[in-house]
C-alpha cells in the first residue's frame, strides 16, 4: 500500500490539482480553485515575505468570496 507524507499532499494540493482541473471545470471556478492552490503553494514556501502577508490574506477573502459563490457551502464549510 502507498502511503502518502504531508509533503506529498502538500505538493498534490498546491501544484498537481491546479493542473488536474485546468479543462474539466467552468472557467470561474476553475479560477478560483486554483487560486486557493497557489495561496497555499505561498504560504508552504520556507521563507514568506512579510510585506506580502497583507496581500494574501486580502486574496484569501477574495477567494473565499468567490468558492461561496461558485460552490456549495458544504464544499468548504468547517463548521
């Protein structure tokens, strides 16, 4: 059996479904999914610079905004 380590899932979810999903859904969705990837590629990188933290955290809310409107919200509810 294969198993997988956190880096693993990190590269997978970061990189590999960005790619994955690039022809197979709507072009808005698509957008936001892969902009949620590349925040977390970000945010995974060992060394974050800390004027771009504002940035991100403004993008996160934009792409939060846009799963809950593309999205059900049991795709990303935590709660």
């Amino acid at each position: 059996m294969l198993h997988m380590k956190a880096h693993d899932c990190d590269v997978m979810i970061t990189t590999m479904l960005a790619v994955g999903i690039r022809n197979i859904l709507p072009e808005k969705v698509r957008l936001a999914i892969m902009s949620l990837c590349f925040f977390f590629n970000t945010i995974s990188q060992k060394v974050i610079d800390e004027r771009a933290l504002d940035d991100l955290e403004k993008n996160l809310f934009e792409i939060m905004c846009l799963l809950e409107v593309y999205l059900l919200a049991s795709y990303y509810s935590f709660g």
